[in-house]
C-alpha cells in the first residue's frame, strides 16, 4: 500500500446515484428513439408487453446481485426457474391448494440456496463449480419428473393472474416492485445489506469485525434461490405450463442486467436499482428490435456489444478520468 | 552538480559521485492537492540516499514520478545528462530505474525461479527452459548470500524472505538507480542484515540506491546522505555524519522524538484475560495474565508464534490445548463472534488482507463491528450511522475528505486509524494491537501510542504485538519474549537491556528457509 495520500475519490453515494440517471436517461433515450421509429413501440399493448418481458429477468437480477456483491455468482438461476415451473405445476395438478403450491416452489428455491452457501461455505466449493454442477442436475432431475414432457396446469384463475393488470399496469410488473423495494431496504438500509458488501471487499477484515461471514454468504444464495424460485412461479402462470427445459440462458441474462446496472464482479459494488433498469434496457433492445423486424440473432449480437460498452465506460468513470 | 550533455553509453560504469539523475522543480498535482511541490535534488552515482519523511509527505509520490508509475504535472528529470520523459515504468526500467516496494508485488503461485525471470523467460523454441532458469536463478540468490531455494513456490517463503527475493530480482536488470521503499518492514533483523549486505553490494557496483524507511536506525546504518520530506516539500537533504537522529526527527515532524514514546502508567486493575498452558497451531504452552490498565507486550520475530497465539485468544483458530479465562471465568471462544461479545477486539497485522475493505467507504469500515448496536432490528439508523462515523473521524483525526471516501483512497497512516478507530466505539475492554505501527510515520506512531494511554485510561487492557523493540520496550507494562512458538522470558517495564531481550529472541540457531510457522 502506498503510503501517500492519495487525493479522494468522489462520495460513493453520489457515484451510484449519477450511474442510476445515466441509466435511466438511456433507457428513455431508447424509449424515445424506438417511438420514433416504429408507431407501434409506443401503444399500451407494447408497453405493456415490455413491462411483462422485461420482470422476469429483472427480479433474477436482483437475487443474482446480492451473490456478485459478495464476489460470487449464481449460474443456477435459470435451472432454478425451469425446475420451479415443473414443481409448481405438479403440485396445483395434484389438487394442492395455489397459495401453498406457490409457498411449497418459494420453499424448495430456498432449499437450493441453501444448498449452494452449503457446498461454498461447509465443502469450500468455488461459487461458479457448485451452482454450475446444479445448473445441470436441476435440469436433468425436473426431466426426470417430467419424463421429458411439458406438465399443462389445469388452473385458469393461477394463469389469468400474470396475464391481468391493476391500474393499468402489467401484474408481473408489480411483482418487480414487490421484491425491488425490499431489496433495496435490504441492501441499502439494513445491517446485512452492509455485510454482504464487507464480505465482498474483504472477508477476512468482516470475520475479524464480527461479522459472521458464513452466515452472509448462505443468505445471498438463498435470496438468489428464493428470486429464482418465485421468477419459476411467474414463468409457469405466464405460459401455463410447467417444462423443466424453460429459462434457457437466463443466468447469462441475470448477470448481464446486474453488471450492465453498475454491479463489479469482483464484488462489494452494486445497487438494486442498477440491475432492476439493467433488465429493462435488455428488454427494450429485444422488444424493438423485434419490433424493427431485425433479425433475432442481430439481438444478441447487439446486447453483447452493449454490455461490453456499458462495462467499460462505467469502468472508466470509476477509475476517476 | 550537473553534468553537462556529455555523450555516455548507457553500459559505460559510473564513476562514483558523478550525478546520474537529477530532479529540477519536479512538481505533482492532484485534483485539490499539492502532493509534491517543486523539488530539486541531484542523485549521485553509488551512493545510498535515503529518503524519510511522514505518510503523506510525498515520497511516494516521488518513486512513483521516477519508476513511471504517474505522469509529473511539471518540472524536468534529467538523467546521465538527458531530459527524461519517464512516461511509463517500461520506459524508467530500459533507463535502469527499478524499484522494490514494502508489499512484495510478485506472483505468489509461480516458482521463485519463474519470479526472477518474469517477462524475461529464457525459452528455447518457445519452449521453457525450466532447469536452466532454476539453476540459474540459483546461483544468483546465492551469490547474493541469501541461503533460500530456488525451485520452491514463492508463496511457502515468508513475508521477509520473499521480500530478498524481490530485491533480488531487481538486481539482475542492468539495474543502474534502485528504489527501495520501507523495505524492512516485514523483515526479521537476520533478514535485514541479509538485505543491507545486498544494498552495499550493489553501491559498490555503482548502483545508486534509494532508501526510503521510517527507521532512523537503518537510515544511519546505511546511507550516506538523507533528504527530509514535509507536506510535499523538500526540507533538506543532509550528510549523514553531519546530522543526527534529533535533527531528522524535528526536520520531519517539528516535534522532539521524547514526545513520540508517550508512557502513562497506571495502576492495574482487576485481571481481564488469563491463558493458561495454551497450545495451538503454532505455539505452545503459554500463560500470561493481561489486566486493566496494563499494556502486556510480547515481542519476538514473525513467524514467532505471537499472532498465532492472539488469534486463538480471539477465537480465529482453535485452541489444542490449555484454558482461557476472561474475568476470573473459563470460557470457550470457538469464534470471532465470541471474542467481541467477550469484550476483546482485535486490530490485525496486516490492515491490506485482514483489516480494511478497501474498496468500500471510510465510514463503512469504521462502524462495522457496531452495525447491531446502530441498528434497530435490521435497519440502520442512518442518522447515528453518520454520526459515529464522522466522530470517529474527528477523534482520530483521520485524514479523509468524507466518511464516504473509500477507504483505500487513504494514506497507510490514516488506514491503521481506522483499523483502530472501529473498536473505540464498540466498548471492548481489551485491545490486541498486532504490529499496529509498521509502515506508519513518526506523527501517526505518536497519536497512536497517545490513544493506547486513553484506552488505559478508560481500564482496558492491552495486548501489543511488535517486532520493533524500542516500541514495546517503551510502552509495555509486561514485556513477553516468543521464540519459535514458545513464550522464553518475561519482563517488566525497562527492566532489561536490548542486547539480553534481542538474544532471547533471536536465540543462537538461524532460522531455516521456508520454514513458516
């Protein structure tokens, strides 16, 4: 360490606030382009649709952000959805009760977060090996239950739910701002929201302070399991059935929105907010590119260039110049 | 002092006392601060210039200007005659200018032998010549008189002995001006005497040498002349038989050195912690008793056994043996968790891997322990969050422009406070302090001694860490001796000599190389 002063960098707070309005002025710069551009982008339906395309992801992006703030990843996200939309679906088939097939879904996404502070903490497993290892037995166990078939769910009232709205706004929507607001409380506002950054700088320094380390990692993947549980519950009520195969590549998605929102894979930077608008952005460019009938892989194409640009540039404000 | 433009070939040898790099009004600004302003200073070939001064006072600022590191806001550097841009550290080592810095900057994974060929790997059709480098890099160490392998991963060598083979490698570049920042930090003293070797070594080649330090002893043992740093000005550069330590020390900080060991002896109160027979990964067999009011030093080399012994008093490693006893009672400190909730608090050796998350704010880092305490179930009071922070701030007179600065913005002084200042509000009763002055200046050293008689003052008790020895010799109440894991004699305060406590640390065996722990 030097041991000079080195002038200070610019109040942290500060910092993420602007990040927040860079992001948010991009995604309206978008939204103004696009309604320019194509006359359907800006009808109710469209918006509409957005909101619904754009939460999923979003609130996956909120778990995976409490793991990548603690230095780890969760690959298993999107396993964890498809393998939730099969027990979901089970479960309301065989006559239980939806409020409880969904607390049951919620539980099991517990159950994998847990295992994953498990085999990190208990077997010293790195974060990318464990939940890579379930990313692939998750699939292949929602198969084996399903004998490879899709599960149709037999309950409209459990589907018409995503498909409805209230106030004119999409239900999945509010479901973004039923986990983002708590989220945002929990990592902003609460004593282990602080942990989990302590941790992620350094867990050495948090464990002689008190902290009890083992304790913030198992609660980041259960928070990202639990997301990814409930994201399962959406996805099933939104297309009606229960397919272990679904949310292919989600994970790549979750992390993409929560580092194009400002979240530092090296851990202890990040936001709720950041993700949340991160999700949106990727929503938007999908939407009307779809909308500008370019060509789907073109959409790929472009959400790995902004990534790369967005990364960057937020690399080169952090560094100060 | 100049040397006119005198057409030199680089491999030409200097002739002793000639300038061979000289500085004119070399100037760095930062963004609202003046870290170094114009400096003009000649450098002699072979000679050992040391540098000292307090954190903050520029000298870190000056090596990164002259291993170009940083760009210079203005001012010219003229070496062997010629104006040098030093744009890029590329461009200040094909010059000759290498540095060796107080953290050992290598790769820990590779071999010692791959470390010293670093980026100059001899391959021979793009294949390693893996034996070829280990024998060579070994008749380099020991040509160099370091009795350390070379085949061996750099990480199983300690601290100190990784530190000779950073200087080491230095040697080997047609180095011509070498940098050696607080070098000795992490060094035992046969380490040390090891590197000085090595130091002379290369002056009589005609290397010159950089030495910054902040141990006046070192600085009289080696250089030849010494230039004063203060708030980013050059105060003076003497010769060294023509100054002396009080000089230096009222050069640096404009205060008498009496000040800096500030002891306040008080009477002790009711026993705090008592080890009895303690054994563990590391040590074996110690007891002592540490009291209110009572600063219990325990001296000794690294790797002697003492922060393995104050860990497992604090619950980061078990215990194999023996009883803790805290007020009178035995208990069971199976975590960290139960060490604080005890009453202790622990401010490590190392403020970089154990002590600080550098990338996160000051504030962060000062109220961590204490978050239960600011918070009414989960949430924080962000109100009292603020204010315990910018108390702590103001207390400890940390240098920081805002608690939301972060905290590796801040000068290695100014970082041990915090490492400190996060217990104060947390109400421990005793304090574990593992060598909390290494790479601290002489004002920073002060304030922190001037708080370890608050603490006192206030009936805690102190454990002090230290492998410098006027520190523990002037401050502890008890004085232990660790030699190899094994508490080997107690002393009370100044009750014995340097000499007789250095022999009982260092014994008459040497230490064998990669020998850790």
């Amino acid at each position: 360490m030097s041991t000079e002063a080195i002038p200070a960098e610019r109040p942290k707070r500060n910092y993420n606030a602007l990040f927040g309005l860079t992001l948010l002025a991009l995604l309206v710069l978008l939204w103004i382009i696009l309604s320019v551009a194509t006359p359907s982008f800006a009808s109710a339906n469209n918006i509409s649709n957005l909101l619904r395309q754009g939460s999923m992801i979003a609130i996956l992006a909120v778990g995976q952000t409490f793991v990548i703030i603690t230095g780890g990843i969760d690959l298993s996200v999107g396993a964890v959805v498809g393998f939730a939309t099969v027990i979901v679906a089970m479960l309301i088939n065989a006559g239980v009760p939806v409020f409880l097939a969904i607390l049951v879904t919620l539980l099991v996404g517990v159950a994998i977060g847990m295992f994953h502070g498990f085999g990190i903490v208990r077997m010293g497993l790195p974060p990318f090996i464990i939940t890579l290892a379930t990313l692939t037995s998750l699939r292949g166990i929602g198969l084996l239950m399903t004998n490879g078939n899709s599960i149709s769910i037999n309950n409209d009232a459990f589907q018409l739910f995503s498909r409805s709205s209230f106030l004119g706004v999409p239900n999945l929507f509010w479901m973004v701002i039923l986990v983002g607001i708590p989220a945002y409380i929990f990592l902003h506002h609460s004593r282990w929201g602080r942990y989990l950054f302590s941790v992620g700088s350094n867990a050495e320094a948090s464990r002689l302070s008190g902290v009890n380390v083992q304790r913030t990692i198992y609660m980041a993947y259960t928070l990202s399991g639990l997301c990814a549980a409930f994201v399962g519950v959406l996805l099933a009520s939104r297309i009606g059935i229960g397919n272990p195969t679904q949310a292919e590549g989600w994970e790549l998605q979750a992390i993409a929105s929560s580092v194009i929102g400002g979240t530092s894979l090296f851990g202890a930077v990040g936001s709720v907010h950041g993700p949340l608008l991160g999700a949106f952005i990727l929503a938007t460019i999908n939407n009307g590119a779809n909308l500008l009938n370019v060509n789907a892989f073109w959409q790929r194409i472009i959400t790995g260039v902004l990534i790369i640009v967005i990364v960057y540039f937020d690399g080169l404000r952090r560094r100060g110049k | 002092m100049t040397s006119t433009a005198q057409e030199l070939h680089p491999a030409l040898t200097l002739e002793p006392g000639r300038t061979i790099l000289e500085l004119k009004g070399l100037e760095k600004r930062y963004p609202g601060t003046h870290a170094l302003k114009p400096v003009n200073l000649a450098f002699k070939a072979s000679e050992i210039h040391a540098i000292v001064g307090e954190n903050g006072a520029g000298k870190s600022t000056l090596i990164k200007l002259l291993t170009g590191v940083m760009p210079r806001t203005s001012g010219d550097v003229i070496w062997e005659g010629k104006p040098a841009a030093l744009a890029t550290p590329h461009e200040a080592m094909a010059l000759g200018i290498n540095a060796v810095h107080q953290e050992v900057v290598l790769c820990r994974h590779l071999t010692v032998a791959a470390n010293m060929f670093l980026g100059e790997e001899d391959s021979r059709f793009g294949i390693l010549q893996q034996r070829a480098m280990v024998r060579e890099a070994q008749k380099i160490i020991d040509d160099l008189g370091f009795d350390l392998p070379a085949h061996v991963v750099l990480g199983d060598l300690t601290i100190g002995q990784q530190q000779l083979i950073a200087a080491a490698r230095a040697t080997v570049r047609g180095t011509k001006f070498l940098i050696f920042d607080e070098p000795t930090a992490y060094l035992t003293r046969k380490e040390a005497d090891q590197l000085f070797t090595l130091i002379r070594r290369l002056k009589g080649e005609g290397v010159t040498i950089i030495y910054i330090s902040h141990r006046m002893e070192e600085v009289f043992e080696l250089a030849d002349r010494v230039s004063v740093l203060r708030d980013g000005t050059l105060v003076g550069t003497r010769n060294i038989a023509e100054t002396n330590d009080a000089e230096l020390v009222k050069m640096m900080i404009n205060r008498s050195i009496e000040q800096v060991y500030h002891k306040e002896h008080f009477t002790p109160g009711a026993t705090l912690l008592e080890a009895r027979n303690l054994s563990g990964k590391g040590f074996e067999n110690v007891s002592m008793t540490v009291r209110a009011g009572e600063i219990v030093g325990l001296y000794g080399l690294i790797g002697a056994g003492r922060s393995e012994f104050v860990t497992t008093l604090y619950g980061r490693h078990r215990k194999s043996a023996g009883q803790i006893l805290w007020e009178g009672k035995e208990v069971q400190v199976n975590s960290e968790h139960d060490a604080i909730r005890l009453g202790m608090a622990l401010a490590p050796e190392s403020r970089r891997d154990q002590g600080l998350c550098l990338n996160l704010p000051v504030g962060l880092n000062l109220n961590l322990p204490i978050y239960k305490r600011i918070s009414s179930n989960l949430l924080i009071s962000s109100a009292q969050e603020k204010t315990e922070a910018d108390r702590q701030i103001a207390n400890l007179r940390i240098k920081t422009p805002t608690r939301n600065a972060l905290a590796s913005s801040l000068s290695g002084g100014n970082q041990q406070k915090i490492v400190i200042g996060r217990w104060l509000a947390h109400g421990a009763k005793l304090f574990i302090f593992d060598e909390p002055t290494v790479g601290v200046d002489v004002g920073t050293k002060a304030e922190i001694y001037r708080l370890f008689g608050e603490l006192l003052s206030k009936g805690a008790g102190i454990i002090l860490i230290s492998s410098y020895l006027p520190e523990v010799y002037e401050l502890a109440d008890t004085l232990h001796v660790f030699r190899r894991g094994k508490l080997v004699a107690t002393h009370g305060f100044r009750t014995a000599n340097h000499e007789d406590i250095l022999n009982q640390a260092l014994a008459e065996k040497q230490e064998k190389p990669g020998g850790q722990i």
